[in-house]
C-alpha cells in the first residue's frame, strides 16, 4: 500500500472506484485487454461469496459440474436471438496444435449452447427431470468499455442451468433462484437489493423473462447483481432437450439459468465504501477483524505481546477470520489507515493499558471516530467479537437500506422523472410499451433501467396501471 | 445407467476404464475435440479433492488468486524452453468482437507467464517476499490422444505459482509442495504414491528441476499425478522478476510451480477400482454411504421406512455424506449393484428383521461379498458409521500399498529391467546419462517412466551407484 490518500468519493465517485480497486490490492490490470488479475486479497472476498451462494445451491437440491470453455461456433446459431445477443461479443480460436482448425471455437460467452447439447443427450425420461446443475468459472464477452468488476471481458461467476418437465416448474426456479440471489445479498453482503423483471428490450438473448436483483450504489445508480431468465421451450427446441412423459409421449423440456458474477464485488465497494475506503460486511470480510499491538518501546512490547498471541490463538480457535498486524516498521496509525481502507469491519487493539485492566479496545469500520470505539473485557472475547460482528453485519445492512430508500422518489409524470433518474430512483408508472422505454432511454441512457419492478409473487397490477410516466 | 455389464477389468484394463467413467456418470466426452464434460458425480469427487488440497495450501501458507485465461502469444517467447515446450499445443484465439486482434492470444497451457508478468510488477523489496499464490481453474493443450480425465485437451487444475529471495528457500517449497501433494494422495486418496525428480529430459519447459508423485494403477503401471517444479531464476530473468534486498541491491528472485489436475480422478479409479466398478475412498467420496431400504410388501415399507427416516437425520447430522436410495421402480439387489459399480464405501440396508432387532447391515465396498458384510446395532449409528469410513480408508491404502510392493522388483541387470517393466516397475540404478534414458525408451517408450526416485531428504546417492542398469 502507499501513503496517497484516495480521492473523495463524493467528488469523483469513479476515480475513487478505480483507484480504491487498485490501492486495497482487490484487483489489478492484465496485459490482455479488458481483463483483470483478481489479487488475492479480492479473489478470498469472492471465495467467502461462492461459499455463502454455493451453500445455498446445494440445499435448494443444486449440483456442480463442468462444461467445456470452447463451443462450436455453429452451437450459437442454433437460437436465433442468443446469437444475435452474443455474436458481437466473441472471441474465437481458429488455431489449434499449429493447424487451422475445420470449425472455429469460441470461448464461451455463457453456456446455455453447449449446457442445452448435453442434456439432450443425457435427459431421456421424466425421471431424469428435472435437472439441476451450476458451474462455477469464467466467461469472456469482448467489451470495449471496461472497469475493473463491473465490466470486464473475462469475468468470473457462476451459471445455473436448469431442465424441468413443465414451465410452472422452470418458472417457480427461476424465481426461486432470484430469491436465493437477494437472500445472499441481503444478508451475507449486505445489500438491501430489489427483485424485478427485466424490459422486453433488456432481457437475456433467448429468454422468455428474465429476472433480476438491482442495488442502489452509493452514487445513487442502479447496478444489476444477478440475474434469472426462463427460456420456456426456446432452447429445448433449438436443441433438442426432450423427454417421456408418464404417458411416453415425447415433450420438449423447459429450461431457466441464473448467474452471478465478480460484478457483486463492484457492488460491496460501492454500496458500502466511504472516503476511507473499503467497508467489508462481516460475513465475507477475508479478514473480520484486524488485531494490533500497540507499543512505543520494548519493555511495553513485551508486556503486549504474550497478551496479543493468547488473543489470538483464542480468536483463530473460534473460527473467527483474524489477522493480526505485527509488522515493525509501520506505526500504529499507519495500520489504522491501512486495515480501514482495507474494510475490515473490526479493528482490536491491545496496549500496555489494556493489559494493566485486562480490557482491549475496539474500533468499528462501519461507525468512524470514536462513536465506534468501546472497551471490552478480555474476558470471553471470541464470543463478544462474534457479536459485534453480527451487529456490524445488521448496522451495514441498515445504513444501506436507509440510503436507498432515502433515494427513492414517487414519480407521477414524467417531467418529475426526468428530474429524479439524475438522481435518484423513481417509482413510476409503466405502460410496458417498447415506444415508451425507448424515448425515456434516449434521453437517460446512463441513468434508466427500465424494469417492471416487482415483488415476487405480488405481480404489477399492470392493467390497473393509473398512467404511463412517459409522455402519452 | 443401465444394466449392462463392465468389461473384465483383467482383461481389458483400457475398455474397462473408458466405459466404467462413462457409467458412473463422472464425464462423459464433449462436442469440442479432446475436451470432456464433467458431470455432478466426477465434479463433486473432484469438489472433495479440491478441499482437502486447499486445506493443506492455506496452512502452508498460500493465498488464492484468478489470472486471465488468454496470455499474448509473445509472453511465451521470452522463456526459451518453455516457448518450445509449449508452442505445439497451443490454441489460439485470432478473432475477438467480430475483428482481428493486433497480437494473436493463447488460451494458457499453464500460467507461468503471465504470472511471472505480474510478479514483476507486484514485487519490489524483500518485504514483498515471498509471493505464495495458487490458481484453481481449466487450461488448455491441444492433445491429439485424449482419455478422459488422463488426457483431455482442457483439463482442471490448481497451479501454485510462488517467488522468494533464495534458491534454498525457493527449492524447499518445492519440496514442501511435493509433499503435500504426497500427504493428500496417500490420506485422502488412499494411493500410495513414491515422490521423486524427474530425469533431464522429462522435466517441465522451463524448470531447472522437476519433481513428481508416481502412483502405480491396477495395470501396474505408473501415473505421474502431481508435480513441482523449480525454476531457478530462468522465469525471473525472462520476466524482470526482481527485488531489492536488505542491503538495497537489485536480485532475481528464485520461482516454483506445482499442480495436481483432475487426472488425479483417473489415478482413483485405476487404483481402487475393480470389476465391479469404482471404489472410492471415504474422505473424498461423492457419498460416503448408501442407505437401503429393504421390503417387498407395503405392510413391510411401513415398518422400515420410519426408521429409514431416523437414520438418514441422525447421519446427515452428523455430517456423513449419506445418499438414501429410495427409489421405488427398481429392486434392492438393482441398488446394490449400482451403487457398488459407483465405488460408494459403505452401504447400510434396513430391513423388517433390522426394525425388529434394532440392528442395520453394514456392506463395505473394499471388502467385497459376504467377508465385508456384518451386523450393528442402531445405537450410536453415527460413530460406528464413522469408524467403519476410516478403516475403510485405511484399508484401501493398505491394499494399494502391498500390490504395489509386490510389483516393484529390484533388477542389477539391463535384460532383467526389460523384463520386469513389461508387468511391474523396477527399482534399478541408473547413471542418471540422457544416453542411457534415450536408449531405454526407445524399446520401452510405453512403460518406462525415467525418474530419480528419491525420497525427499534422503537423496538418491547417485555417486555410489554400482552400476547403470542400462547396456554400459
């Protein structure tokens, strides 16, 4: 790390974001363009991520597996509107072993082709069904405007891929995905995020409906964090995905997929970062706490270090994600800065005062200054930790979510939506016509994502709508 | 799968390997020349691997990162031996956005040089050091005789890639690695595998040292099923690697890399397997065991089932990886010998006279038929299941290490070593002159492995040999 300050989130949220990236050492530039190296510091946060979703893959009856990373060119073209969506976006291998290759391959952009060409050979019956596999890895889609974890060409995510008997059934996962996604966003990065179904215009190449999560950043922009889509028979038709039924008639299967991607890590800094920098929520935090001793001279080192080591041999038993900072050459307050502009959610520190009355003290990361500050008895402090991290997780969640609604606006004409996407979001009115998404887009391209919001199982009472917000 | 028969794993080892991957549903082959898919049952083997091999990085000390999967084709000219190690099996993508790229990109055969790209960049001073990171992810090499798992063009991975201010510390990680990958083959896989260097000209394009951990499969011949490489300072050099030491001068730094691939799947099942099927050990196991309800009439499933039920709660709590077979449209023995062909270590059947006893039947995988077949009480399910796993693991360690010792023979002589590696390996001496491995492989190119056996600290003491078992 170097001594540089950042620059001011409020002034210049983007040049914050980008050297925030870089000075927390979560990513760097690779030397291919519009690609990453996610550093280690980064990929552990992505780790704790793919923990929480994984876990929550497999106890809603998910499977991983393994699909290959090229696919036949021509796999593409089997669905009309996806290789429309992807054509633009691909990378191809035409070489291979010193030969040109008979049919290029492309790197896969995302998986449903050569996904949907498996299971129509490994799917026979409707008792194979329904199927039910994730894959973790990356995709590459060759962007021209990149930003490290929001856009990038070779990013990292998982995709869900799905087969069921009856569109119910592929609908009821496709929601229920997208309630997986908000409940790991909710409560394990701390981002109060809001269900809805995407645009006409905006959803997924081949989708019937996609769905998605949307966060409001601390810019007061919207930012999609996962995404959902039923595709109906789309790609059961275009490749051949059929079954038996109990009646052995031949059906055609209905398929979803859902991903989410390092895009959420985009997300967590800039849901919950400040001028001092990163603010981690607890639960993924690659370190939940930061322990420091704190001492000018070597009579006062020895009397804090067996204390700091029995710390933290206790902290490290309890599971607790710990590190401690020992280094000698750096004062105190350099560590302060550093582990707060790193995010980690609890600094604890230990001083020859705290070991004269057995107490350490702690700082939290998402309440600054000294309202964060407390003295706690060394006394049962895995268990008291524990709880400060939890309260630390809540209290992000709930800043979080006060900001969002603060920025949120009732809109009834379109005058006042203009107004409000600058910024802000806006309630409104949709008629659900293309005209109207079109001529609010061409204005506010940057700042509309036009979805019909909507709380799973309490559809848009779109017929009942009082009036459009765009200008008929 | 289906009811027809493996081919006889004595009489054709090859056939019997292809078909049994396929019907255990671990792979199966993809659309894409050379790659294969990897389906839930092989990827959750591979899941299980994977923890245990990242349990035992993260408390050597390594940390997890993701580098870009495309690598500018000039990167790999900077090392020579590595450009000539590497070129032919390179694919290479030339199209990216629907226009031709500037500089050709490879999808990586290996990710030493792109690291080494950001090793220069990252690395300063010796506080730097040392650099431990490992990779988890898919590479690519365009082979054109493929297997599954053994040799696939894409293949999964991890590929630790580490830098340090000393050649001794650089090769004692090495050596760390190799002995962690020793300790992981032999507790969690069962296998037990002799570590040595590799002679001259099979070591890795680029290393200055080679080192592996061979394994001796059902055919009694060797797989090479990890390796650690020591780079000196060649990728350092290439790569501008540098760091200023205590004193302030400007030094290489001294790099290794090492990686364990899913070929390690393929070692588990040449070693464990039988003619039955797969037999996978315990601690890496899809599912550690199968439960079996046993009934012909209703009034018999009613009596079994509740206690069914209570078992797989107390098991699953436990934290056993328990599958319950409750199918109801194929018969017990049909269960049996499913499971069985899919290598599960311990199948538990409940039946009325069990209900009645309070007992349950324990079948242990590695001990076929009536031998491996016995009685327990339903009192402390959980622990007995438990011990029962770990002596299961056991024995499979302890099987595979006499039939490998039986299959090792020490030869003096050059007509003898022709003999013996037709059926076996030979433990002979070898000058350690690439004449003599030349001279060797020409006869046997099939059989014969060239490697400095040595265990690691007590090194091959190549000075005293008495004589080159080759024809000098």
């Amino acid at each position: 790390m170097s001594k540089d300050t950042l620059p001011s989130r409020s002034e210049n949220f983007a040049e914050w974001y980008n050297q925030l990236v870089l000075k927390a050492e979560l990513a760097d530039y690779a030397p291919v363009r519009g690609c990453m190296v996610v550093r280690p510091y980064g990929w552990t946060l992505w780790e704790n991520m793919q923990a929480g979703l994984d876990r929550r893959f497999k106890e809603t009856g998910h499977v991983n597996a393994a699909f290959p990373m090229l696919i036949p060119l021509s796999f593409f073209e089997k669905e009309q509107e996806h290789v429309e969506g992807f054509s633009p976006e691909l990378a191809i291998v035409t070489h291979g072993g010193g030969e040109k290759l008979e049919e290029p391959l492309a790197v896969r952009p995302t998986s449903e082709t050569i996904i949907g060409h498996m299971y129509a050979k490994w799917i026979q019956s409707y008792r194979d069904l329904p199927v039910l596999i994730n894959q973790w890895g990356s995709v590459l889609r060759w962007e021209l405007r990149t930003k490290l974890f929001l856009r990038t060409a070779e990013f990292y995510w998982q995709e869900g891929h799905t087969a069921h008997a009856t569109a119910e059934e592929a609908l009821e996962e496709t929601y229920q995905m997208l309630d997986v996604y908000a409940d790991f966003a909710i409560k394990d990065a701390s981002i109060p995020v809001i269900k809805g179904i995407k645009s006409e215009t905006e959803k997924f190449a081949g989708a019937q409906m996609s769905a998605s999560i949307e966060a409001m950043m601390g810019d007061k922009r919207a930012l999609q964090s996962g995404t959902s889509h039923f595709f109906g028979e789309n790609f059961a038709k275009a490749f051949d995905i059929q079954y038996l039924d109990q009646n052995n008639t031949l059906q055609y299967c209905h398929t979803t997929s859902w991903g989410l991607s390092t895009r959420m890590i985009g997300a967590v800094i800039m849901v919950h970062g400040d001028d001092q920098g990163l603010a981690l929520p607890p639960e993924i935090a690659p370190f939940q706490a930061v322990l420091v001793p704190i001492y000018r001279k070597d009579t006062e080192k020895t009397l804090v270090m067996p204390v700091v080591d029995k710390i933290k041999t206790e902290l490290l038993a309890a599971g607790i994600r710990l590190k401690l900072d020992d280094r000698d050459e750096v004062t105190p307050g350099f560590k302060f800065n550093d582990w707060e502009m790193r995010g980690v959610p609890l600094r604890i520190e230990v001083g020859p005062k705290d070991v004269a009355k057995g107490t350490v003290a702690f700082a939290r990361r998402d309440i600054p200054g000294r309202d964060g500050k407390t003295f706690i008895s060394q006394e049962n402090l895995a268990s008291q930790v524990q709880e400060m991290l939890q309260a630390i997780q809540s209290n992000m969640l709930a800043k979080a979510t006060a900001f969002r609604d603060a920025n949120i606006h009732d809109v009834t004409d379109y005058a006042t939506l203009q107004e409000i996407v600058n910024d802000g979001w806006a309630y409104a009115w949709w008629c659900g016509d293309t005209n109207c998404e079109v001529q609010i887009k061409a204005v506010h391209s940057e700042s509309v994502a036009l979805a019909e919001y909507v709380l799973y199982r309490s559809p848009w009472p779109r017929s009942t709508a009082p009036q459009c917000s765009a200008t008929h």
